[in-house]
C-alpha cells in the first residue's frame, strides 16, 4: 500500500497540481482549511502532511497555519508536517519550524525537491515506528538492552543464540564502544552458566606488576603486601563466566600462564605449589588486530587459537544502517526518565546531525552525547547544538539548500554504494528516473560508475 499524505492549501489549483505530480507514490488527501484537515487527520492518521500557513479566515496571515499545526501535533506529535510559504515569509517558516514543523519549502516549490523532502520525511517516520515497535518487541527481551534491527546486529544476535548453546570460548571483535562487555553479557545470560558468576576484568586498566595476581590469585607472603590469600578473578568466575576485555594487552609471561589454564582448567596462585581445578568459561574481547599482534610476536599464536573458536564481529555504529536513530531515542527516553525531564524529543536539525556524524565513538559515544544534552539541554526539542554535534546543517553557515544538498548527497552516494555504482537500481530506491539521477549526480558532483 502507498503511504497516505495530507496536502492543506486554499489554492484548489495548487493542491490538484500536487496531487497528479505526487499521486503515484502517495495516496493524497485534501483540505482547503483547518477544521477539514483535522478531521481528515484524525481519520487516517498520515505520517506527513503538507501545509500552507495562508488558510482562511484568514489567508493573507500565517496564524490559521500555525494554529493547524499546533493541533496536527497535539492529535499525534509523531507527525512530520512541511511547511509551504511564500517567498517573503521565510520569517514565519522558521516560526513553524521552532513550533514543531520538520521541514519548510518556500514557492513556487520544485517537485523533484517536494519529493526528495517527502521520501526522507516518510523514511524518518517509518524509522521511528520501526523503533517504537522494537521497543515493544524488545520488553523483556534476554539481550538486556541491546537494540538494533539492522542486518549486521541481527547476524550477531543469531550468533549470540549459537555461541550461548555451547562452552566454547568466544573472542568478541570491534572497535571501542560497539557494546563487547554487553555482547559477553548476553551470552553468559543465553547459557547453562546463567546462575553461576560473570566476573569482567579489563586487562589494559592492570598494571603489569598485578596482572598475575589479578588473575590467579596469590598466597599469604607470596610477595610484599600480601598479607593475606586472595583469590583470583579466574577462580572467581568457577561456576560462571569469565570475560576478558582487551586481551591484547596481556604481557607474554601471562600469556602463558593462560594458555596453560585453557589447556588443563587448573590455576596456580602467585607463591602457591598446589594446582587448582577451575569450571569456568573464558570469553575474551579486543578493539586490536590480533594477528598483527602474532606477526610481530605481541600475541601467542597458540593462545588466540585456544580464545577464537568462536568469532563474533560487532559492526561499527556507522555501519548499522537505521539503528542509529532507534538507539537515540532510546536513550533519550531512558535518560528523560532518570532525569524526570518528561516528554523530550529530537528536533529535525537534531536527527539530521545525528544521522550525519561518523561516530567514531560508537554507541557509547551516542549514549553519552545524549544524556549530556538531557542534562544540560533546557527545551522540550534537543537540538543537534544540545549534542554538541552543530546544526545539522554541516555547521552553522550553511544555508538550507546547502543542507539539502549535502544529505541529497549523501543518500545518492549510499544508493550507488548498495547498488555496486549501477545507476538504475540507485535510482529505483530512490523512486527517481534514471535522468533525474543522472542531474542529481551532475548536480552534487559525484563521478559517474557506470
């Protein structure tokens, strides 16, 4: 089924020259006024609606079309509304846009612009349903917390399901802040060892003096200061868990001690002669290139072999296509809750900025930057300048047809990338003709592939 979109205007011209433009991707609804547009809106609930501010009473003034506004939004905050004004009104547009519109246009309107302003309307909107739902789908879920529903981290989720099932160890690869000490987590909780221990030890935060005696333990006088037998984490973890976080980091002779304790399940404290059984599962991590490590001869070969029966790779935020704005939201309600800041949503130039930063951080990056803005941002709608991430708008001095370009840009470039550069199926995705992609290529500057 099309998607359902509400053109308001007086102009009964305007509205039927956009109904034939946008009729065959969208199934249209009319409305010259504000009563006949609410009621429409409350009977069909469309995600986007377009709205001129002139409607009578009062045309010649934008408040009828702010006031239309204030309602669409109050029936269903979710709606994306873009705003059509004249030339000389851009003042009252932007009065729109801080009351809650996503977008504005200003006449005469070029259609292909309409409809690339339309189609990344109806894709946020679909994302933010997308997310609600997981949200849904997600209560109570086993992965404590880890949302995504790109195909990236749903093939870690089904290794997560595998990997649980046996006693295997498992080396968790990725860059820093992709959620390794979640994804061992999850596997702990899938397992037989749910109710033994999950002991986390982050070996680069050791120093090379205690790491031995972190790790297994050490006798009464092994040393100066030991004035009493301690266990180490790997006994700590019998039962249990154990969860190595960036293995790398190990030294050599401690690499050895680990291999052996792979090999044979027996520890030895510091300053002990008695070995010790231990029943405990190993689950390590890195954001390094082992190999590397084994090249140069930082890293035992046999040892990774003994800590990579199983791989599993997190992709890099940047890589999770459509997971980026659900895990926001995410934890923008999750930090509105423990702030008991109420009702906070994203702004457009907020979402634009999210969707445009590399993250070179990843979730952790995203999930700090958010709670900072909860916390310091005093509006209802952070803005990308509350994420300390600038405008949206590829900085402050950008224009908004700039700003369009540069996110025309960037999906035209990511439709050639899926598409190995063939024009037409870039094209098809964007449900444009192959010769208007051709002008937006030409237009923006991106070499042609094929």
């Amino acid at each position: 089924m099309k998607p359902t979109l509400l053109i308001v205007d007086d102009d009964e011209e305007i509205r039927t020259q956009m109904k034939w433009a946008l009729t065959r991707d969208y199934e249209i609804l009319q409305a010259g006024d504000r009563r006949s547009a609410l009621e429409l809106f409350s009977a069909n609930k469309p995600a986007v609606v377009l709205l001129d501010l002139g409607l009578p009473p009062h045309p010649n003034s934008p408040e009828e079309g702010l006031a239309t506004l204030g309602e669409l939004l109050s029936t269903d905050p979710q709606v994306k509304v873009v705003i059509i004004s004249g030339q000389g009104d851009k003042t009252n547009s932007l009065r729109a846009v801080g009351a809650g519109a996503y977008d504005f246009l200003v006449k005469p309107v070029e259609m292909e612009e309409v409809k690339l302003l339309l189609k990344r309307c109806f894709h946020v909107a679909l994302l933010e349903r997308e997310y609600r739902e997981m949200q849904h789908k997600l209560e109570g879920d086993a992965f404590d917390g880890i949302l995504g529903g790109s195909p990236p981290m749903q093939a870690v989720f089904t290794a997560i399901r595998k990997v649980a099932t046996v006693d295997a160890p498992v080396l968790i690869l990725g860059e820093s802040g992709t959620g390794k000490e979640m994804t061992a987590r999850s596997i702990h909780q899938r397992s037989a060892r749910k109710d033994g221990p999950f002991v986390a030890i982050n070996c680069s935060a050791i120093p090379e003096s205690l790491m031995e005696s972190e790790l297994f333990g050490h006798e009464k006088g092994a040393f100066t200061g030991a004035h009493a037998q301690r266990k180490g984490r790997i006994e700590s973890a019998e039962g249990g868990t154990l969860f190595l976080d960036e293995i790398g980091e190990i030294p050599l002779p401690i690499q050895v001690k680990l291999l052996r304790f792979l090999q044979e399940r027996v520890v030895e404290r510091v300053g002990g002669r008695s070995e010790i059984p231990v029943n405990t599962r190993v689950l390590a991590a890195t954001h390094v290139d082992l190999k590397k490590g084994m090249a140069d001869g930082s890293f035992r070969e046999d040892l990774f072999y003994r800590l990579a029966v199983v791989q599993i790779v997190l992709p890099p935020l940047r890589d999770r296509e459509g997971d980026i704005i659900l895990l926001a939201n995410s934890f923008l309600q999750q930090s509105a809750r423990e702030s008991s800041k109420h009702g906070l949503i994203f702004s457009p130039d907020a979402v634009r900025a999210i969707q445009r930063h590399p993250w070179p951080g990843n979730v952790r990056e995203l999930q700090n930057r958010v709670r900072r803005a909860v916390i310091m941002g005093g509006a209802k709608r952070l803005t990308g300048e509350d994420l300390e991430l600038g405008s949206g708008e590829e900085g402050n001095k950008m224009t908004l047809k700039e700003a369009r370009d540069a996110l025309d840009r960037e999906m035209v470039q990511q439709a050639l990338r899926r598409h190995a550069g063939k024009i037409t199926a870039a094209a098809s995705e964007l449900d444009i003709s192959r010769p208007t992609f051709y002008e937006l290529m030409d237009k923006l500057g991106i070499q042609k592939t094929e």
